[in-house]
C-alpha cells in the first residue's frame, strides 16, 4: 500500500485565544503538530505534506528540514476542504492513499490508522472516514447514517439540527482518500454560514456521485481529542502524561505518585529508578539504572547515570551526573557541567560549567563556576569560585587530592596543585603550588584583658555622666 500523508495545520486557532500558533504549543515537550507527525512517520509514507497559514515560517522552522515533509501555504483560511485542495497539487504524480489527519489531534495513534487503512483497502472504498463515540459529542460533525447503517454525510455541529446533534458518533477529522478518485474537492461547495469549504461535505459529494465511501468506527474519544480551546489542550496534556508515566511503569520504572510526576516524551529512563512526587524530567534527559529522584526535581536535557541520588529540590540542567554521584538537597547544577562518579554535592551548592572529578565533596553553601575540579576534592562549605570579574570569566583549577577550608574565595584565573590545603577564610589570588599551604587572611590577634578595660572604661563614663 502506497501512502501519502496531508495534515491540516493552517487554521487560525482563534478559539486557543494564544499568540502561539495552535499546532506548535507543546505537551509535555513536542509540540503537538511533531506528535501528529511522529506518528504518521510509523505509516512508512513516501510524502507528508502539512498545510500551514500565516505561521508557515514558525511551523517549517520547528520541523526542520525532513525530506519526507513538504509544506504548502494556505494563505487564507476558507476551510478543511479548500486546505485538502491546496495540498492535493502538492501530491501531483503520487498514486496510493491519501492519509487526511488534522494538526490538532495529537493523541491519534498508529495502531488505530492502521487498522482503519487495512479496513478501507479491504472494503476497496475510494474514500473513507474514520469516526468515534464522544460522551459529550460537544463541537464535532455528526456522522449521518441511513436505515442500513451506511455513511451519508457529515454534519458539523452548528449546522445540525436538534435530533442531529444528539448523535454520539463523530468525525475524527482522518480521512483516506484513493489518488485515482475523481477529483472531488473541487466540487465541496461553500458553507454560506461559517464562509468555509468544509473537507466533511466530501462524503456527502462522494455519495452523490455513486463513489464507494465507508465510515469505521474504531477511534476512542481519549485518542481523538481535537484540541480547539485551553480546556481541550489542557485535557490533552492529561490523557498524554497518564500514557508516558504508563508506559514507564510497565518499563519498571516505580513512581511513589504517579498523579504528580511529569516527563517529555524524548525522555529515556532504565529499570530500577524511583520516582517521587512532582519531578519535572524534561528535554533530552537520560536516567539510568537504580537510580532515586527525591520530591521537587527538575532535570532538563541531561544525562543522569546508574544508581544516582538526586535529592529534594534540586535542578539540573545541561549536565551530566555520572554513576552512584548525589546531588542536593537543594542545589543548582548550571548547563555545561559534569559531576563526577561518587561525588557529593549538597545542601546550597550551584555549580556552573565545570567539571567535578570521581568521589570529590562540595557539601554546603558553594558556588563553583567556570572550574575544573580534580578527584577526592574537599570543598570546604561557604567556598566561592570567584570567576567573573566584571569583563570576562575565568578559569579556576583544583588539582586531585586538595583540600578547601571553608568560607574561602578562589579569585580566578587560579590553580591550586594536587595535594595543597587552602587555609580556612583565606581569598586565594595567586596559585598555590602542589602540597603546600596556602593562607590569605589577616592573622589573628587576641589582646589580652581587652573586655575588662572596656568595662571598666563604660562605668567610668557613667559615674562622670551621673555627677554631671
Ligand atoms: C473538524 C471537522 C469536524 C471534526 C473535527 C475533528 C471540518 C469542517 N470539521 O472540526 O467534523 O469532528 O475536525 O477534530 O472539517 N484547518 C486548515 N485550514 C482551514 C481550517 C482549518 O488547515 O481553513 C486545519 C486546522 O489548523 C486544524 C484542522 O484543519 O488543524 C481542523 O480545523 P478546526 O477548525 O480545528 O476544525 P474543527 O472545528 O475541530
Ligand atoms: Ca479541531
């Protein structure tokens, strides 16, 4: 079977009340239009065509360049049926079946498209229309049936009468339509009330002219959610986070909640990984084996490794963090780093573009930027890479073994070699060489009796002041 695809994304979307175009807001990470699309990828078809309006620009550039993919502009929107049209010419020279899906149904799924094209091939229908039962059949057209139960027409919602409208079976918006069928599209005639030509009127011409049509009701309302408002979107987003956190938990993932768990689609997590309440795994993340992400986690586009702890509120973005490493509660890994096997970091600490080697510790209240960090580090708390001076960033380096007494600050550009101490207290602005010492703080004095002859001093004064 030869396939073709053609969705629909050129509607102004008007009722999303959004700056947005409707077919790129995002669920849970993919904009809807590459979910529609990702799915039609599992048809194997030779072309795709997606008809977009005025955000033709903004839909091209999130897709890319896919060579299956072509576009064409509908510049005005006058309907689904004058949008099939516009595509049609796209599809010149192409024989098989046209697959017609709307850009706003990001639930629809392969398995379903397949069986509804093995069902019009079979049938050898030249057009046919995939339907299902809504529980509230709300602003859908109406499948109308006659007496023997074959498809008539389609009716939209503010085109129906009152009996019409009580109908549950709906239009999904999938159409298949044969390349060798006379051109029908041509003949759709406008809709005097919404000013539109409407894809639906397809069946009804098709009908007339004694062309075989069929109507399959395979599709679930969950799966064929059209999203037209926020309401709609925001049902959506539901139905797809219950799909992914399912197929999870059949992957042997354990969620501790997972009504309060939510994951992007493009995120991969192996077996053993426990998952506590509100984590936020977004991007391209990659989670490990055996690993545990404690409550309030956001990981965005990293790679979390075997048997990791991330602990509470902790955020971590564009980093890597190697095997059997803990980070948090409550620290910020910054894009650019990579936390090293075995190392701790804890309580307070945010860490910017560097690299942290194996079994180092940065437990408490430590900003580490622009830095390379050697292995069995002790990064004492309060520790401050000073890295910005107002113009430019620099680099600071720790060598393996060193050992950082808190409340320090690290004036980059600065190396501390393997091996050395840096005195607690002490602001570091020149290297300090290999197992030395290094100390940059006023030394302390304690002179003696002070407090007595401060006193004694006070009640001179008060005496004086009494007589006065
Ligand atoms: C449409 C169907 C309806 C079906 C429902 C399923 C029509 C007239 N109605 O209604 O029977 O039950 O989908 O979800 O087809 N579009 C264009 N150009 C246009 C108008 C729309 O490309 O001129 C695109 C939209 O971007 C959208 C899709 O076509 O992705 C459907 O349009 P929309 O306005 O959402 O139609 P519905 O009212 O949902
Ligand atoms: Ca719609």
């Amino acid at each position: 079977m030869k396939i073709m695809c053609v969705v629909l994304a050129a509607g102004l979307g008007k009722r999303m009340n959004s700056f947005l175009p409707k077919v790129l807001h995002t669920l849970h990470g993919t904009p809807m239009l590459h979910h529609v699309l990702n799915t039609l990828y599992e048809l194997n078809p030779l072309r795709i065509v997606v008809v977009a309006g005025k955000h033709l620009k903004e839909i091209k550039e999130s897709i890319g360049d896919v060579s299956v993919i072509s576009f064409v502009q509908q510049k005005v929107p006058m309907g689904t049926g004058d949008a099939l049209l516009k595509a049609w010419t796209a599809l010149k020279g192409f024989q098989g079946t046209v697959v017609v899906v709307n850009g706003d149904t990001p639930l629809i799924m392969s398995k379903t498209l397949k069986q509804f094209l093995t069902l019009h091939s079979k049938e050898k229908n030249s057009v046919s229309m995939l339907s299902f039962i809504a529980e509230d059949p709300g602003s859908y057209g109406r499948v109308i049936r006659d007496g023997a139960g074959d498809i008539i027409s389609i009716v939209e919602d503010r085109d129906a009468t009152e009996r019409q409208k009580k109908i549950k079976e709906v239009n999904s918006g999938v159409y298949a339509i044969e390349t060798d069928t006379p051109h029908l599209l041509k003949e759709i005639k406008l809709n005097e009330s919404k000013g539109e030509y409407y894809l639906t009127d397809i069946i009804g011409v098709a009908k007339d002219k004694g062309i075989k049509i069929g109507a399959y009701c395979i599709g679930s309302e969950d799966e064929f959610m059209g999203v037209n408002t926020k309401k709609d979107f925001g049902k959506v987003r539901q139905l797809m986070r219950d799909r992914i956190i399912k197929k999870w938990v059949n992957r042997g993932i354990c969620f501790i909640d997972t009504n309060s768990v939510y994951i992007s689609t493009d995120v991969k997590i192996d077996k053993g990984t426990i998952i506590y309440p509100n984590v936020h795994l977004e991007g391209n993340t990659r989670i490990g084996r055996g690993c545990t992400i404690y409550p309030n986690v956001r990981i965005q586009d990293s790679i979390v490794e075997d048997g990791a702890i991330i602990k509470d509120s902790t955020l971590i973005e564009g980093s890597v963090v190697k095997r059997r490493a803990s980070v948090g509660p409550f620290a910020h890994i910054r894009p650019g780093s990579e936390i090293g096997e075995e190392v701790k970091i804890g309580n307070f600490v945010e860490v910017k573009k560097s690299v942290i080697g194996s079994r180092t510790k940065a437990s408490h209240l430590t900003y580490l930027g622009d830095s390379k960090i050697g292995k069995n580090v002790n990064i004492g708390a309060g520790t401050i890479t000073c890295n910005y001076d107002g113009y430019k960033k620099h680099v600071t380096i720790i060598e393996d073994n060193v050992f950082i007494g808190s409340d320090s600050q690290l004036i980059a550009p600065v190396k501390i070699g393997k091996g050395a101490y840096v005195g607690a207290g002490s602001t570091i602005t020149n290297d300090v060489p290999s197992l030395a010492l290094g100390m940059g703080r006023t030394r302390q004095i304690n002179i003696k009796d002070w407090v007595l002859r401060k006193k004694l001093k006070v009640k001179k004064e008060r005496s004086k002041r009494a007589k006065s």
